[in-house]
C-alpha cells in the first residue's frame, strides 16, 4: 500500500510540475531570454571494413603463425567451435564478440602459465591453446576447448 501511494504522490508531483512550466506566466524583469540551442551533430558511422579487405585464405588446423587467413567452424574440423580471422598482424577476431576481450585473453593466458601450463598456439583450428603435458595430458584453449589425452 505504501508502494502505491508513493507512486500516485510522485504522478500528482510530476503532472502539477508539468502544467505549471506549460502555463504561460509573465516575464519578470530579471528573466534572461532563452538561447536557442544548436543541433548536435553527431559523429560519422564507424565504417566496417569491406568484405575484400577481409582474408580469402582458410587458416590451417594445425599452424600457431597462421596470417591472413578465416576459419570458419561451421565447415572446418569437427564443424563445432568459434569462427574467426587472423589479420596481417597475427591479430585473431573472433565472429563472437565475448571472445574479443584482449582483458580476458591476457587473464586466460597468465592463469594458464601460472598454472605450469606450455604455450601450444593453435590446435584443431582453436586459437591460444595451452597444454599440461604428462601420463595424462590436457589441453585447454581459451574460446573453451577441451582435450584430454
């Protein structure tokens, strides 16, 4: 009940505000004039880069310097995973925005190296893997891919 009657008193508020800034009151000598205010131009679309400026090459399954090159998951491998492309630089964009978080790939990455972890790049086409290699060996990459072996 106490919900209910803050909510009607606050609607009674609002709408006596609103039909007294409505109403037309004498100017006081004191009223400055009102400045009109200029439309705000807004920045320019950011421009995604055409589809020829992506790579036309698929990446390899099992190649840690992979460049310029597309994996798509859909086709490749075991037709499960992430898509994504290397650029020129080595730089992998993932087609899932949750996996193109540089924070969680540096957090991912130390966490496996703290654990005692090698670095083994690229496995079955997944990006920054890493291994725990002994009787059992474990592979884990950071787009969420498991291998035991």
């Amino acid at each position: 009940m106490k919900l209910l009657a803050r909510v009607t008193l606050l609607a009674g508020l609002s709408l006596s505000l609103l039909v007294g800034l409505a109403s037309p009151t004498e100017a006081s000598p004191s009223a400055q004039p009102v400045a009109k205010v200029k439309a705000l131009k807004l920045p320019p679309a950011v421009q995604v880069a055409p589809p020829s400026k992506l790579p036309t090459r698929p990446c390899s399954e099992d190649d840690s310097t992979s460049r310029n090159c597309f994996w798509d998951a859909a086709r490749r491998g075991n037709g499960k995973g992430h898509s994504y492309w290397v650029d020129k630089q080595g730089r992998v964009t993932y087609l899932d925005p949750k996996l193109n978080s540089v924070a969680k790939r540096k957090v991912f990455a130390l966490g496996r190296q703290a654990a005692g972890w090698e670095y083994w790049g690229v496995v079955w086409g997944h990006q920054l893997c890493y291994a725990k290699v002994g009787n059992t060996s474990y592979i884990r990459c950071f787009d969420g891919f498991k291998e035991t072996s």
